[in-house]
C-alpha cells in the first residue's frame, strides 16, 4: 500500500514490479491500493485499525529521495494504530518461520501485546530466547512469570540471558539478537505523542533505526 501525496514515480514502480512479482510465485487473495493525499498517517491508521498485522519496512536514512513517506511514519502508526507490527529491515535477511526467536520482556502492557500477538510464531520456532528487565515494584520475578505464560501456551524450548539494563538497552537487545541468531525480535513499543511531538523510549528508537533482524513490535 504506496502512500503520500506526490509518490515518487521510481519508488512506486519497484513496489508494483515485486508486488506482481510475489502474487506471481505465491497466488493469494491480495489487494494493490494506493494511498494519495494529506494526513498520510492518520489515513493509514484507519485503514489499519481493521488489520490484523502491519507490515513496515526499515526507513532508509540515506534514501534522499524518501519524500512520499513521513519520517515518523513507523513509530506513528505502530504508536496511534495500537496493532501490532513486523518491521521488516534494510539489511539483513527475513524468514516467515523463524527458526530463532528473542523475546525482550518487560511487564508492561505493550511487551504483553507484542507477545501475545506473536504466539503463533514462538509456538513454530526452534528455540525461543528470552531476555527481561527487572523492576522494583514486581510482585513476581518477570522470568518466572514469563515461563509459565510461555509454558501454557505449549513452548518449552526457552533459553534465559541476563537482564538487561535499562542503560543501552536497545543496543544490548540488538547484539543479543545477533549472538544467538535470532530471526526474530519481538518486543513493546514505547512512546508518546506530546504536543504533536512524537516521543519514544531510548530502546525503541535504537531497535527502529539499527535493527538488522525483522522486529515484532506493539504498543
């Protein structure tokens, strides 16, 4: 689904290219639309809020040429939409069954979301990491409470890292994720909106921008 106001005619011919290309090699029930016209994302977050799954793509920052898409535009949807999302990036490679799949954890209602959105996926995979962020006020250790969620829902190939610290945590969850060969980063998003000023956490902002693996995320 192309977006903006003025879509850059060289962009748009590549996505229409492997849209075609992909309903060449798997045929299935899919739709080409084309979004014209201001607000592009309060008009893509009503179209969302009737998804079941976002499916974004990594912003370029080096693509001068990116005008037909907000800057904002991933963290805005995933923020306003309250679905969740796959942002798939740049670099690196995307399976859709991974075989290894990292969950950052924090007892938030955000990590909840983005974790039960992505059951279907833990339940497929090979192994499931986990890796969590104590706080104070837990009533329950946040790795007890998240086996046994995990456990009900029949994944028992777990394996536990460290906590992470709330200093460079994006960072430390993107190296963690290279380290034990994840396919997939599935994790809560973090933000505001103030004052028209869109506002993340220190961890989601790092994950949007550097991440070289597909990330499961939710708010």
């Amino acid at each position: 689904m192309p977006l903006g106001g003025e879509i850059d005619p060289d962009h748009r011919e590549r996505a229409l290219a492997l849209f075609e290309r992909l309903l060449l090699h798997h045929p299935t029930r899919c739709d080409w639309r084309e979004m014209r016209g201001e607000p592009v994302i309060e008009r893509f977050v009503q179209r969302a809020l009737t998804c079941d799954l976002m499916v974004l793509g990594q912003r370029d920052t080096r693509d001068a040429s990116g005008f037909d898409v907000p800057v904002d535009f991933i963290e805005a949807v995933v923020l306003a939409s309250g679905k969740p999302a796959l942002v798939v990036p740049l670099s690196g490679s995307a399976s859709p069954k991974p075989e290894k799949v990292l969950v950052a954890w924090r007892a938030t209602r955000e990590s909840a979301h983005a974790l039960s959105a992505a059951l279907p996926l833990l339940q497929s995979a090979e192994e499931v990491h986990l890796v969590a962020a104590a706080g104070p006020d837990d009533p329950v250790p946040p790795m007890l409470a998240l086996r046994i969620f995990l456990r009900m829902h029949g994944i028992e190939r777990m394996h536990e890292h460290r906590t992470l610290q709330e200093r460079n945590a994006g960072e430390a969850l993107l190296r963690l994720a290279t380290r034990v060969g994840a396919g997939l980063l599935v994790m809560g998003a973090y933000g505001h909106s103030r004052a028209r000023e869109l506002v993340l956490g220190g961890a989601t902002r790092t994950v949007l921008a550097d991440a070289t693996v597909p990330v499961w995320m939710a708010h």
